[in-house]
C-alpha cells in the first residue's frame, strides 16, 4: 500500500474538489485556460456535429426515443427533442463515436465529450447557460475529471474517459447548478453509483466503448437531480476502502494531482487529435507524414517498426484484421499506418465502407509490427519512434518526443478553425448555409453570449 493509501483519512479529496468547483468564479480563471477552453469547446461541437453521421447513431437516437417522451433537450444536427437525460446520452456519444474529441495525454482521458455531452443537454433544456459560465463550468469539469486520471499510478483497466469523466461531467453540471459544496459532494455519491466504462468495447471495436461515455453524461445530470431532491450521497468515492482510485485504478497517488487544483488548470494540458483515430495510433501518422514530406512513397516500403509505450502497446498494438470494425481500425496502429502511407492522412472515410477491405492497405498493414518500448510509465501516449525498412536496404527513423496536437506541438489556430468547418461539412445532414462561420465567431467571443443556446441553435440542421 502507498504512503497516499494510508494518508486517505486525514482530508477526504471530495471535499477539495468540491470546494475548488464551487469556489472557482469566471474571475479566477487564467487567460490560458479559458483560450483553451474556447478552443476544444469549438473542436469538441464541431467532431460532436461530424458524429452525427458515424456508426451506430440512428441506431441509437430510434432506442432513445423509446426511453421516454421529453422535449427538453435537443440533439446536435438532428434537432430531435428527448428528455435532457437521454439527449445527454447521443450527443456525448456522437462528440466521442468518430475518435475524434481532444484527449488529456497526462491523464489518459477524452475530457470534453462526457462534459459537453451533459451540457449541451443542461444548456438547451433545464438552464440558462451564458458563455462566462459555459468556460468556467468545462475549466473545473475538465480539472474535475483530469485529476483523478493523474492520481493513477496504475495501467488503465477501465475506460477513464467514461468513469473519470463522470466525476468532471457532474462537476461541470453542478457549477451550471449553481449547487453549494454540500449537495455537490452528494451528487458526486451519486455519480460514483452509476459510472460505467469497461474495455472491453474497445478491444473488440463495439460502439457501445463511445455509449459508456453517454451514460455517463447521463449519470451527471441524474446525479445532480437526486442530489438537489435531498438524497445523501456516499461521500468516501475517491479514496477510502471503496472509491474509485482504489476500486477502478489500483495503485494511486492523489495528493500531488488535489494540490495543483486552481494553480495548475489541466485544460490547458489538454491535446488536439488532428486525425479521427485513437490517439495512441497518431504517432505513425505524425511519423509517415513527416517521411512522405520528404519523398517517401509507399512502394519503396518493405515493413514498418513502431516503437510506442507500454499504454499504446496494450491497446492499440493489435493484429490487423480482415473488414474489422471500424472502432477496431481507429486503435490498430498497423491498419492506421498502412492507410496513412497509402492516403497521406487518415480521415473519417477511411474507416467506413470498402476501405476497411481494402486490400492494400491489409498488404501493408500485415508488415507494420508495433513494438512496446521500456517506458515505466503506464500512463504515458509519448514519446514514440518510428522506423521505415525500404526495399533497397536503407533505414529511416522518426523520434516523436510530442506528437502532432500536444500542446508543446499543437495546431495552430487556422487549423482549429479548418477542422471544425471540415467536421460540420460532413454532418448527417447540412446545417444552413453560414451557420458553421457564425458558431466559429460565437465561441471566439463566447465570454460576451448571453446563453449558450443561440450557438446550439446554430448546430442543428
């Protein structure tokens, strides 16, 4: 046991957490931070509009329907009114389903799509939302969510964007709420009760690995009601014999992550995913790209070596496969790096249709071999090395120490801006024409809007 374990009794981390959600005001927030914020609230709309046509998703909206009848809320692009509840579900889900939402590399955690998935619901139906308190509520849902994965010590055996983003989801809910500590701390009693997220769904491609996220935007708002009806949550949920850390992680120390809180804000740590794959496959294709820019051509490739630490290793170091799913191709780095060779980039068509037969890519992605490096760190995406075996016996060698999209190697702006217009061009169904730019300007200004609902009014078709 740590030395973390046996100092559990003498401050209990809910309560530090509880009191840096509620105590923290627009005010507070660094500059920093809130551009961040901005800016994966942007990234994070517009891959939850690109979603609205990914696998699965009509599926789902048609079995949401039959939950229970609700107009509270709206589902991003198709407009359809649910209950709060169950429009928390699919539009977290169709933030997450593409592989394409903004990732916490420290922490091993998709933040956003749990927590814009439960307040685009939240901000649509049951509250008025103005951007001031959109920005403050995702900086200390993100923090919220962030530290608990920090805490690990541990290699992730359950899908932290899902049970971690559960605490950050009602946190972000809560500061909306306007909730004082008290009932918060229940509320997050009563999330710990109805967090879900296995990994199972990810090793074998099934989309119910983007659902675990949407229930849990559900349990946030459920979480958060019940709270508000008086119910006494249990309050030992982080640490203690029973709470999460322990339970869910294993190995732990949570007391460096605690302190950071309102010093260190983890959205500014946060990392783009610039292609709609795992972001532990974007290694090769940070790695193939620099090489096809400096001549490389597929044919001149005999095999590929993808040197990647133990987290990637373990789970997206899998075989390729004939016509697999397409969330088993988005995290196989062989199938990822063949269709960058092959295509110069991966992006969402390429995990739909014929591509996933491809032969080619299945010749090519049979000679790439990930290899686990000896990182100590169970927990880290970075760095990674790439190495490209030609046919004429010559050797090239990329070494990534942050790959494409961390903030120490980020996009720049304009290709913030140029993702976002490229993911609502391929919604399920068109959204009017100047919409996309006008949601761009918004969220650029977003401390002026009054409610946020004038910017999801822009995101529906």
């Amino acid at each position: 046991m740590s030395v973390a374990h046996e100092l559990d009794q003498e401050v209990n981390p809910v309560e530090t957490l509880a009191r840096h959600v509620v105590g923290t005001r627009y005010d507070d927030i660094p500059t920093a931070a809130i551009k961040a914020a901005k800016t994966y609230i942007l990234d994070s709309l517009g891959v939850g509009v690109a979603g609205s046509d990914g696998p699965w998703v009509r599926e789902l909206i048609k079995t949401a329907t039959g939950w229970g009848a609700g107009n509270e809320s709206r589902l991003l692009v198709y407009g359809t009114r649910l209950p709060a509840v169950s429009a928390a579900v699919i539009n977290a889900y169709m933030i997450h389903c593409l592989e394409f939402d903004c990732v916490n590399e420290d922490a091993v955690i998709h933040p956003m799509a749990t927590i814009l998935g439960a307040l685009s619901a939240e901000a649509d139906g049951r509250t008025s939302v103005s951007g001031k308190d959109l920005l403050t509520a995702v900086c200390v849902g993100v923090d919220a969510s962030c530290i608990l994965g920090l805490s690990s010590k541990a290699p992730m055996r359950f899908f932290r964007p899902s049970t971690a983003g559960a605490f950050g989801a009602t946190a972000a809910i809560a500061k909306v709420r306007r909730l004082d500590e008290r009932t918060l701390i229940n509320a997050f009693g009563a999330t710990y009760g109805q967090i879900s997220g296995t990994l199972a769904p990810h090793r074998e491609g099934s989309p119910v690995l983007g659902m675990q996220i949407g229930f849990c935007a559900r349990g946030a708002l459920s979480a958060c009601d019940l709270a508000q009806n008086g119910l006494i949550g249990p309050h030992e949920v982080i640490t203690g014999m029973y709470g999460y850390l322990p339970m869910y992680e294993g190995d732990y120390d949570h007391r460096g992550p605690f302190a950071s809180l309102g010093r260190e804000w983890q959205v500014t740590r946060v990392s783009h995913k610039p292609f709609p794959s795992g972001r532990l496959t974007h290694g090769v294709v940070d790695g193939i790209q620099q090489l096809l820019k400096k001549g490389l051509k597929a044919d001149q490739v005999d095999r590929i070596v993808a040197h990647v630490p133990p987290l990637a290793y373990r789970l997206t170091g899998r075989p390729d496969i004939p016509n697999p799913e397409p969330n088993y191709a988005k995290l196989c780095i062989s199938f990822v790096a063949a269709t960058t060779l092959l295509e110069g980039t991966v992006d969402v068509q390429h995990f739909k249709g014929d591509w996933l037969k491809n032969p080619r890519v299945h010749d090519i992605a049979a000679r790439v071999k990930p290899v686990q490096d000896d990182n100590p760190n169970q927990n880290k995406v970075a760095p990674q090395r790439l190495e490209v075996f030609l046919k004429d016996g010559k050797r090239l060698e990329v070494y990534m120490p942050e790959i494409f999209g961390h903030p120490k190697n980020p996009l720049s702006e304009a290709q913030n801006v140029e993702k976002f217009m490229a993911s609502c061009a391929a919604a399920a169904r068109p959204l009017p024409h100047g919409n996309a730019e006008k949601a761009v300007d918004r969220i650029a200004n977003l401390e002026r809007v009054g409610n946020v609902r004038e910017i999801l009014d822009l995101l529906m078709a």
